[in-house]
C-alpha cells in the first residue's frame, strides 16, 4: 500500500505562459514551493473528478462557460451541442465581456449523467477559456 509520503518524481512540459499564470497565483497564495502547489492543483484535479462522477439521478443544472468567440468554428459547435440536448437544456444567458470573450449561462433540468456530458463536451472544446458546473437534487 502507498502513502502520501512514499514521493515519486516526475518530470513535465508545461506551456511558459501557464507555468507563469501557476507561479504567480503560488505566490499570491504564499506557497513555500511550486512542487507543493502542483500537489495541491492533482488533489483538487482528482476531487473534482470524483464530485463530477457523483452527479447522478434527476437534477437543475447551472453551466457557465467563457470562450473565445473569435475561435474559428467554436461558436458554430457551441450552437450545435446546446441543439442536441433540447429536452434538458431550458434557458441560456450570454453577455459579452470583452472584444473577444463571452460569458454563457445555460439552465438544464434532467438526468445527471447527460447534464455532465453536456458540461464535458463543452469544456473539451478549443477556444473555451472554463466551464464551471453546478447541480441542485431534485428531491422526490
Ligand atoms: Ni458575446
């Protein structure tokens, strides 16, 4: 059995930009070092994979996503992933927050499952900037 103390050491590539955007939040945030900051960044990575996996049964959904509206192509899939869910997708909001970024908030009511799905599929794409998911039970 392995514990958080037995450490393994990896190496990685990261873009300088993102490495820069990291170090400054650590900074901000008085981490001692970057190693300990990345743990804290797997940890939160690894929760919120599992919160994601509990969402189950009927549920009201909140997305809110900010793009890129200028990525090629990106509005047109946007458009057609909202169109293959319209029994659970009820409502979305858009308010544009710059030149070229937008902010969506989208209303679902249905399962679960397929409301992740749709929060999946919209953060996969290129050009989304976040997707942020939130689910409220339905109690019977
Ligand atoms: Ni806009």
């Amino acid at each position: 059995m392995s514990h958080e103390s037995d450490l393994s050491r990896i190496g990685i590539s990261l873009p300088k930009n993102l490495l820069d955007k990291f170090d400054e939040i650590l900074e901000c945030r008085g981490y001692s070092s970057r190693s300990e900051g990345i743990r804290d960044a797997i940890r939160n990575y690894i929760t919120y994979y599992k919160w994601m996996s509990d969402v189950t049964g009927e549920r009201q959904g909140i997305i809110t996503m900010v793009y890129d509206h200028e990525h090629r192509g990106l509005l047109q899939v946007l458009t057609e992933i909202q169109h293959d869910y319209l029994d659970v997708i009820q409502s979305s909001l858009h308010s544009h927050v710059s030149h070229d970024r937008c902010v969506e908030i989208i209303l679902l009511r249905g399962d679960g499952k397929v409301i992740k799905d749709i929060a999946e599929r919209l953060m996969s794409q290129k050009g989304v900037e976040s997707v942020k998911l939130t689910t409220i039970p339905i109690e019977e």
